[in-house]
C-alpha cells in the first residue's frame, strides 16, 4: 500500500485499538478481519499534505455465518457476521440515523408550519 491506502488503514487501526476492549491477535497464527468506511476530505491539492483528513465513520469485525439451520424466518438472527458485512451494515445505519437529525432537525427549527 502507499499513500493515501496506509494512512486510512493506520485511522482505521487507531481507531479499532480506541473503540474496542478486545485485542487484536498477539501472533503471526492468529488474526481477525477488519473492514472500515473512512471519509476523505481532500485538500484543494492533488498531492498528499497535512490539510488532508480522514474520519473512519463505522468499522465491523468478524468472519462468520449462522448457516441455514439456525436462520430466523422473521429476521431476528443476523446471518452473515462477516467483517465488510457489519461495516456496510454500520455505515447504512449511520446514513440513515443522519438523514432523520437533519429531517428532524428542520422541522424543530422551522416554526412555520405551526401558523
């Protein structure tokens, strides 16, 4: 990896090692996936500086399925708990939970629909 790719995945790591009590493998033998959405704000420049910042928004870990003998037929068990899964599930939560505080939000602050 170069460039802009290390300094996401270093964010990503930092932010895994802040946010999570469990540790990542102690050994070359043991590992755990991790997957991340991060956003980039770019400077007004093509080349990499300082001005440059990167958030990682929602991360997931993890590396299985239930299978099909223990799936719910309402939904209530999450079948695939497979790193990139929970991230993505993570970041569609996070659009959504955004989307309802500035819907919301507006509505809050604008009083004309009162009169």
């Amino acid at each position: 990896m170069e460039g802009l790719q290390m300094l996401i995945a270093e964010k990503c790591l930092l932010k895994y090692k802040q946010v999570c009590k469990k540790k990542l493998p102690a050994t070359d033998k043991e590992w755990s996936p991790l997957a991340a959405v991060a956003l980039v704000q770019r400077s007004c420049t093509d080349a990499r500086d300082d001005n440059d910042h990167i958030e990682v928004v929602c991360m997931g870990t993890g590396s299985k399925c239930i299978g099909p003998e223990r799936m719910d037929k309402n939904g209530w068990i999450v079948n695939d708990s497979h790193a990139e899964i929970v991230a993505r599930r993570s970041f569609i939560r996070c659009k959504c939970s955004l989307g309802h505080v500035i819907l919301f939000s507006h509505l809050i602050t604008d009083t004309s629909f009162i009169n």
